[in-house]
C-alpha cells in the first residue's frame, strides 16, 4: 500500500488480486446477495485508492480493509431494510403473485438425499448467523471465517479486546442455542433396549 500511495498502480493490482475473493466472500456473508457483494467491494477498493495519498500504516492493511468493508455492508444491510419497509407498507400487487422462485425437483442420484441435509445444514447456519445483532456477526464472520485474531477485529470494530471477547461468547452462546438441534441425535434413534433390561434384572 505504501508502494501505491507512491504512486505505483501495479501494487495496488497486486492488493486486488490477493483480498477481493476473500472480501466478496466476507460481503456475501454479510449481505446475503452475491451482486451487493461484488458491487460493495468494487467501492471498497475504490475508496482505498482515493484515498491512498492520506494512507499511513498505523495498522495492518488488512484492518483497513475490513473496517471500511464493515461500514458499507451495515449501511448496506440498514438501506435494505429501510426500502424493505418501505415496499411492505405500499399495497400489494395487483397479481397477487409471490417472488417465489419455482421449486427445481433435483434427478435421483446416488447420495442425494446427503446432499440436500449437508445443504440445508449449511443454509441453518448462514440464517443463524444473519439473524445476530450487527456487530456480533461481523466479528464471528472475521474471527471464524476471515480467521482474524482478537486485536485485528477489535481494530475493525472500533472498540476494545475485552468488549470484543463479550461481543463473541454471547454471539456463540447465542449461535450454540439455535443451531443445537444440528447435533442432536435424532428421537427415533434412541434405543429403548436398556429399558427392557433394566425390566429382566
């Protein structure tokens, strides 16, 4: 980045090159739409190259990344809601069709059915942790998926390690609850074996 602020353009292709796939992926997660994603990061790395006179290494490049992604995802996620609001409060429509997209009835393959659960465990677990508040899921998203250690997300979040460390074990704690039933055993595979025995003794 100091080699861009100098004013060498094939650095900062080098920068693109190496975050953008890892920022689009983290912007998805945050925003749940892949076109949101790669238009935010678009602007990300727009705003970092106008402003690279003013760039000045107090933190690792990739904390400023991050923190400017963080904010035009939240302003992002606040627009969506707010045009959201917006539309539900207007009258339907006079088809009275819904957005739905129509259900694909997938060929029968062998494992299908594996498939399908491994795809609507991972689609539980997307829902859960969309559903935190703002800043919990930000900072699961960098810890568990960036893979940020505590400093650098505190860094991004603005606020201190000690508060970083709460922010997460309640977002765990909160994610622990809700996806419980992705590892409990089912209730038709208990065995009722050790009831008849404990009858013969």
């Amino acid at each position: 980045m100091l080699d861009v602020k100098a004013g060498d353009d094939a650095s900062f292709e080098l920068l693109l090159h190496k975050y953008r796939t890892p920022l689009v992926n983290f912007l998805n997660r945050m925003v749940r739409d892949s076109a949101t994603a790669e238009d935010l990061a678009q602007e990300v790395f727009l705003r970092i190259y106008r402003a690279r006179n003013k760039y000045a290494p107090n933190a690792k490049f990739t904390t400023w990344l991050y923190r400017i992604a963080t904010n035009l995802a939240l302003n992002a996620l606040r627009d969506a809601r707010h045009r959201q609001m917006e539309v539900s409060l207007g009258q339907p429509g006079e088809s009275g069709e819904t957005d739905l997209p129509a259900i694909e009835l997938p060929d029968r393959q062998p494992g299908i059915e594996q498939q399908l659960m491994a795809r609507d465990r991972v689609e539980r677990i997307r829902r859960a942790i969309h559903a935190l508040p703002e800043k919990q899921r930000v900072a699961v998203l960098l810890h568990k998926y960036q893979e940020m250690d505590y400093d650098e997300i505190a860094r991004i979040l603005e606020c201190s390690e000690s508060a970083l460390k709460s922010l997460l074990f309640r977002a765990y704690e909160t994610l622990r609850v809700e996806l419980a039933p992705l590892v409990a055993p089912p209730k038709d595979c208990r065995s009722k074996e050790p009831a008849r025995e404990g009858r013969r003794t």
